[in-house]
C-alpha cells in the first residue's frame, strides 16, 4: 500500500490545483483532493449559503464531486417533494451527480421546522462522518442553518389558534400591526429582528402570547458545542447581475409549469409550506384577487425582496468568506487551502 504525502507537500498539491499542473504525487489526491481530510482533527462541514438564484446549487454539486463528498440541503421548502419547480429543486440530473439529503423526502403534510431540522440533520450529519471527513450543507434558509450549526431554542411549540389569528390580521392588514404589536410586546427582540418577515413576526407573537414571556428572554445566547468544525461560504453577486438571475429564474419556472404546480397544492394552501414566494401570488391568480400577468410581475418582486432579506441575515454572520460569484475556479483552492493549513 502506498504511503501518503508528508502534509509539508500539501501547500505544493494546492499550488498545482490552482494553475491546473501535474504534481509529482497527484495519483494520492484521487483527482478530488479528498486525501486533503486524512489529517483533519475534527470534521469539517463546508456551508454555502447566500441568496437566492446567487448559484448555490451548482457550486455545492461542484465542490462535492471535487471533494468526494455529499450534500446536506439546509433549504425549508425543498424538502417537500410536491414542490419541484417553485423551490428550483435540484433537477434528476443534478440528484444523480451527487449524493443529496433533504431533498424531495417528505409530503406537505409532514411539516418540517427548524427545531426538527437540527435533530434530523446533525443525526444524518453524524451518520455521513462515518465516512466521509468533509460533508457540505448548501441553502438559502437562515434560520435552518443556524439550527444546525449552533442550534434551536426550546421554546413554546406551535400554537396554530394564535399562528391563525395573526396570519388573518397579516393578510388583511399587511405587516403593520404585526410589527406594532412586537414593538409593543418585545421592543427588545423587536430591536434585532426581522421586522420584513411577517412570519418570524408571527411565530413571535405566537411564542409570546403562549408564554406569557417576552420571545427575546427564550432565545438562546450561547451556540451548542458541535462535533465538527465549520467553514462558510458566501455567494454576494453584484444586485443588479442578481436582480437579473431572478427573473431568468421566475421566467423559466413559469416555462416548467409552475403555474399547474401551484394548482395541484391549492388545496393544502394553508400550510406554512405554501406561505412562500411562488405560490401566494398564484393563490391571489386563483381567487380572482389579480391577473396573470400581475401575478407573474409580483413573483419577480417578491423574490428581490426576499433575496435582500437573505442577505441581511447572512451578514450578520462574521465567519462568512464572502465572493463576488459562484465561482469553483477561484473557491474550490480557497477551501482546499483551509483544509491543508487547519
């Protein structure tokens, strides 16, 4: 059996990677850098996250393929199976590149939140470390990522009589009186949260009227302790490049059918699920509230706004190292270096 380089000759392996050379004991990286892990003390969980349509997905598939790994899918909507088009799923293809989780693995019906998230994503990571030393979790959902990494607060569980009395006030008042009303309740969680997303508000409000505590005194301050060391990853295109990418990506799920996916979940339309860009503007299509054409226009709004919020919550996070673009050439030897200097 051969033997493995001397880790000194790991800068030299990340210096070829880069300007694509031959390297003398190339053969032992496998063609995918993933010997890189063998002297890895902990393992490492790589996050790519950022907004939407920034290129997470195909930048997550490329670096699992260079790294020998799988992917761990840290997005709350495309776990559901019913919802392949309006969540831009993975394709069949790109399954088939490499080996995903969370994706498409239950019904509507089966409600995932993030507190579940943690627990059902850090057993499968530990599974995955078995045998894998680097596993790579890719999405654009905030809160399912800190879970993950840092985990859930144990606080009140879902009271769905006050989450309806809000979510009615929401879509006939707007965000408004939900803001006013955590103002009033909370003015500290107020201070720090997201006061453009109606259902963080609500899920506040519901906490808070089920305690009888302020929401901002059940959140936890300190991370829980992790068997595995984390690096970031962040995609930041310029707003406009973005802006524009949205609406390739509206245009061409619309061209899918989006419209006949919207249709066949009507009836579980009151799933928190289905509170998402994509399928509301549709519902308000459905009931006579708008027309087609407006519906389709207010999709494209509706996902620049939500991408701006992505964004916000993401830099709040100091460990993110931060690109222009989804670009492998330029992340890919980023990480291996990481990897090679821990």
């Amino acid at each position: 059996m051969a033997l493995l380089p001397p880790r000194n000759s790991f800068k030299a392996i990340i210096a070829a990677l880069k300007i694509g050379e031959a390297h003398p004991i190339r053969p032992y990286l496998c063609l995918k850098v993933c010997v890189l892990s063998e002297n890895l003390k902990n393992p490492l969980l790589i996050l790519i996250v950022g907004p939407t349509a920034s290129g997470k997905t195909a930048l997550a598939i490329h670096l699992a393929k260079k790294f020998d790994t799988e992917i761990v899918s840290a997005d709350s909507r495309q776990v559901y199976r019913e919802l392949p088009i309006g969540t831009a799923m993975p394709t069949a293809h790109e399954l088939a590149e490499v080996q995903h989780h969370f994706i498409a693995d239950r019904s509507l019906k089966q409600h995932l939140n993030a507190g579940v998230f943690e627990r059902e994503g850090n057993k499968r990571l530990a599974e995955l470390f078995q045998k894998k030393q680097v596993i790579i979790a890719c999405g654009g959902s905030g809160l399912f990522l800190k879970a993950l990494v840092e985990g859930f607060d144990d606080i009140a569980p879902r009271d769905e009589v006050r989450r309806k009395h809000w979510q009615k006030i929401f879509e006939k008042e707007g965000i408004a009186p939900l803001q006013q009303a955590l103002q009033n309740m909370d003015p500290a969680y107020a201070a720090s949260a997201d006061m453009q997303n109606h259902q963080r508000l609500i899920r506040a409000l519901e906490v808070i009227e089920s305690s009888g505590k302020p929401y901002s005194t059940q959140r936890q301050a300190t991370a829980k302790s992790r068997p595995y060391d984390c690096l970031w990853i962040g995609l930041s295109p310029e707003r406009s490049l973005l802006n524009e990418h949205i609406h390739q990506r509206v245009d061409a799920m619309i061209h899918a059918g989006l419209e006949e996916e919207a249709k066949a979940v009507y009836i579980f339309r009151e799933a928190e699920a289905l509170r998402t860009v994509g399928y509301v503007e549709f519902f308000d299509y459905f009931d006579g509230k708008t027309d087609l054409p407006t519906a389709i226009e207010t999709i494209k709004i509706n996902t620049r706004q939500y991408a701006r919020r992505q964004m916000t919550w993401f830099r709040r996070n100091p460990a993110i190292h931060w690109f222009p673009s989804a670009d492998a050439a330029e992340i890919a030897p980023f990480i291996a270096k990481f990897i090679a200097e821990r």
